[in-house]
C-alpha cells in the first residue's frame, strides 16, 4: 500500500541497505488531533497502488501515560486501484511496507488470498497475533516503531540464505525496469512459459504480473510528475513507457481516481 507522501503527517525511513531488495519503506502516518493554524483536519487520505503488502500497527494516541488507545494489528494486501480511507483526529499509523513476492517469507501470509484487504493479524496469522501484543506492551510509539523494525529484520536474516523463488527473480526484474518488460521476453530469459510465469507471479505478489506491470508503471509516472516542477506529461508519458499522454492520463485516472496534475496540485 503506497502513503501519498505530499500528505502532512507522513514520514518514511529507507531499510537497511541488505534489506532493501524485500523492504520498500517503513513508515508513519498521523492525524492531528487539532487543527493547527486554523487550517482544517484532513478528513480522507487516498492511498495509491504499488503493487506492496502493507504491515500497519494502528491506535488512537492518548495523551498521558498511556500513549495508546484502540490498537490493531493489520495487513493490507496488494491493491487494484486506489482506495480513500477515512481519517480520525489523533489516529495514528506505524508500518512496513513490502516490496511485491515478500509478504509470504517475511510475513507467513498470501498475498494473493490478501489482495484488496485489509485483514486483521488475529484472522490471518497467530505469530503476527503475538506481535501486536508485544508492541502494545511498548513505552512509546518510538518503542513499537523499534520492535516492528527489529521483527522484520530478524525474519530477513532467518531467510537470507534460502534459495528465492522463482519468481522472486521475475518481480526484481518488474520492479528494476519499472514494468516496462514484455512478459514473453521475461518468461523466456526464466526458462518458462507465459502461464508458469503468470501462476508463479500471482502466487507470490498476489497479483497478475501485467496488472503489477501496469502499477509499476504508474508509480514511476506519479514520482516523476511529482519530482519535477511543470513536468511536460508527454515527456513523462515517453520515459515511462506510455503510448502518449493520453495513456498516461487514462491510466492514472483509472488507477489514482484524479488526473496527473491534480496528485501534485
């Protein structure tokens, strides 16, 4: 699940360097409690695809000694197209965002039975169960934050030297190339037909591999458009492999709700 990073209260902190290939971002996402500067509480958040799995601790921040009220545990699996979530003053987020073909190593959960979903860890995974007791016994939100980095990594070092699926491979080389890989061309360079890549793909990222495509694809589009002030669409369009602007446009429209220049607007 991608944060609209232009969203006030959002912060992200790279992975450690070794982690980087399974690891996209952990983050944190928080509501105020209170307008500030009489500017208004954002009331909706919209989330974008990315073709992730997401592991979110959420609570409501209590003020005092206990720092928490609420909590759940969750994950969010692969999405389709964008969704808008609600916003609760004082809400608060802490998270893992996975790359695509790691939330059954890291996490012992599918993506594909996940995707579009946002499941509570006690309906999915007991281990995970346990986990959001520990980080509910945390003195801090840093603590949790702490704990869940901790948690991840000590997965990653437990799998580090088994040998990666198949299409592990296959979804570094989507990722590398932002989507822009014909299917034939890859599933040939792996040795296997288009269907043994289309099955191996979903299995693992929870989606078909030319939707994952398509959604890499527009990620790339979306950081450019947002990195460059006047960004020329059509420049945008041809770099990222689009037919043309319009192609561009439709597909983030289908994909984000908004046009190109409203995500940056």
């Amino acid at each position: 699940m991608a944060e609209d990073a232009q969203q006030q209260g959002y912060t992200q902190w790279a992975p450690p360097a070794e982690m980087a290939d399974a690891v996209d971002a952990f983050w944190q996402f928080w509501v105020p409690r209170k307008p500030h500067r009489g500017e208004p509480l954002p009331r909706q958040h919209r989330v974008l695809p990315d073709g992730c799995t997401d592991l979110i601790f959420g609570f409501h921040h209590a003020p005092g000694p206990v720092w928490l009220a609420a909590p759940r545990l969750a994950v969010v699996g692969p999405m389709k197209r964008f969704v808008l979530v609600d916003l609760e003053p004082g809400e608060v987020s802490l998270g893992v965002r996975l790359r695509p073909g790691w939330a059954q190593t890291l996490l012992g959960v599918s993506p594909r039975e996940l995707c579009g979903l946002n499941v509570s860890v006690q309906d999915c995974s007991p281990a995970l169960a346990q986990l959001q007791r520990r980080m509910e016994d945390c003195a801090s939100p840093d603590r949790a934050m702490a704990l869940l980095q901790h948690t991840i990594a000590r997965h990653w070092a437990s799998f580090r030297s088994v040998a990666k699926p198949r299409a592990v491979h296959a979804l570094g080389r989507l990722q590398a190339s932002s989507g822009q890989v014909r299917m034939a061309e890859l599933a040939r360079s792996l040795g296997v037909s288009e269907r043994t890549l289309h099955r191996d793909i979903l299995n693992e990222a929870g989606v078909p591999p030319k939707l994952l495509a398509r959604v890499l694809r527009f990620q790339r589009a979306v950081s450019l458009v947002r990195s460059r002030e006047c960004a020329d669409l059509s420049d945008v369009a041809l770099e990222c492999g689009y037919a043309d602007q319009a192609h561009l446009s439709r597909d983030v429209r289908e994909l984000a709700g908004v046009s190109p220049t409203a995500l940056v607007g």
